[in-house]
C-alpha cells in the first residue's frame, strides 16, 4: 500500500517559486528587459569617454558595428538604435510582454544577484588561470573608465552574437537535418565558443595569436554556451560582463 504525504503549503510555494522563478527569468523578452540598464550605462558612457558618438573607446563588437555602419554611409546614431529595437520588438507582440508580465518584481533584484554569483564563482576559478594563460597586467588608473566600458560592453554584445545569434541559428538549423539533440548542442557549443574565442585575434585588437589564450578563450565561450541554454540571455550576458569587470580588479 502506497501512502501518499500531502505537501505543506509552505513546501508548494517553495516549489511554485522555484520553478516560476528559472522559467520565467530564463525567458528573452525579461532577458532583454535585464540587460537595458548595463546598456544604458555601456552607451553612456562610451558616449562620454568618445566625446560623441563613434570613437574607438568601445567594444570590439560595437566597434566593428558602427564601423561597417559607416561604411554603408548610414548614420552612427543606428546602432544605438539596436538595443531599442529589440526591447520594442518585445513589447509588440502581446505573449512577449505578458512573458515580462509575468517576472514578479522580487525576481529582477534576484536575477541581478543569480549573476554576480556566476560572475564571482567563475572569476575566483578561473583568475590565476587568467595571469598564466592571458596577457595582462595592472591597467593604469587613467585607462580604468576605458577598460569598465569595454568591459561592461562585451558580455553584452558577445553574448547577442555568438550566444543568441550564432548558437541559436546553429541549433535551430542543425535540428533539421541531425536526429540527435546531443550531438546538434555539442556542435552548436563548439562552432560558436571557437568563434568566441578566434574573435579576439582580428586585427582591431592587435593581439597576436596564442594557443593557451585561444583554448582559454575557447572553455569561457563552452561555460557562457551553457549558461545560456540553462539560464537564458539576460542571465548569461549580465553574467559576462559582471565577470569582465571581476577580472578588471582581481
């Protein structure tokens, strides 16, 4: 005979928490919602270090972004425009904006807390790493406010291209054609994490290559591919650059 132990109330919202809290803050619509303030703080203060709009004091991806712009003679003021877009984007079609609905107020404060403690973990692992396998030092105290933005920068911008748009496209396509879930994820993670890590050699950063920087490089972009096909965007990208910044003052 099989005794069946009713839950307490306590216990049931516990578990309703807990399993309303990953689902719904692993959602792109509260994602993308996350990341707005650390944009408007990156945008603002690029625009402040550039003295306008341009300049070579921003993100690598940014930078080759605005560049290319150019290039198209369209207006420098459309990439800002980018992050805008994407949060009206949300907020036109109605299931996106009753997914944001949905994020509880006590779940943005909690998220933001959720990252610095991946960001933390992740830096306290991997900071003596860093020292052997990447070039580094003391940044001088007048070239702070330029590597904070960089930094702040590039777990946001890193984390649109080679999470969501790379992974993303790589999985969705790869499902088409391979049976085996395992097999698209594993491909997915590894096309997207060595573009990660190959991105940092282009000629803009004036970094030559090296194979213990690139399989550094190579393992932070497997561990961020996991984070977000756990945690989502907001999390994964709030997570990088929290990490970005730890390593500034490590």
């Amino acid at each position: 005979m099989t005794v069946v132990v009713p839950r307490t109330t306590d216990e049931q919202v516990n578990i309703d928490f807990r399993s309303s809290y990953w689902q719904v803050s692993r959602q792109l619509p509260v994602g993308l919602v996350l990341v707005a303030p650390l944009w408007v703080l990156y945008e603002a203060l690029a625009f402040r270090l550039n003295d306008g709009l341009g300049g070579h004091l921003r993100t690598g991806i940014d930078y080759v972004l605005t560049t290319g712009l150019a290039r198209l003679s369209l207006p420098l003021e459309a990439s800002y425009l980018i992050p805008g877009l994407a949060l009206l984007v949300v907020f036109l079609k109605g299931d996106r904006r009753a997914q944001v609905a949905d994020c509880k107020r006590h779940y943005w404060p909690l998220m933001s807390v959720e990252c610095l403690i991946y960001a933390a973990v992740f830096g306290i692992l991997v900071s003596n790493m860093s020292d052997v396998f990447l070039q580094g030092g003391n940044t001088p105290a007048q070239q702070r406010w330029a590597s904070l933005v960089m930094n702040l920068g590039s777990g946001l911008y890193e984390e649109l291209v080679f999470r969501l748009a790379i992974l993303g496209t790589m999985m969705l396509v790869l499902d088409r054609y391979i049976s085996s879930r395992w097999l698209v994820l594993g491909v997915s993670i590894v096309v997207s994490a060595v573009g990660f890590s190959m991105f940092h050699y282009l000629d803009l950063f004036g970094e030559q290559f090296a194979w213990p920087a690139f399989i550094f490089r190579l393992v932070a972009g497997v561990v961020f591919s996991v984070v977000f096909l756990v945690r989502g965007y907001g999390i994964a990208a709030c997570t990088h650059s929290f990490y970005n910044v730890f390593l500034m003052f490590r």
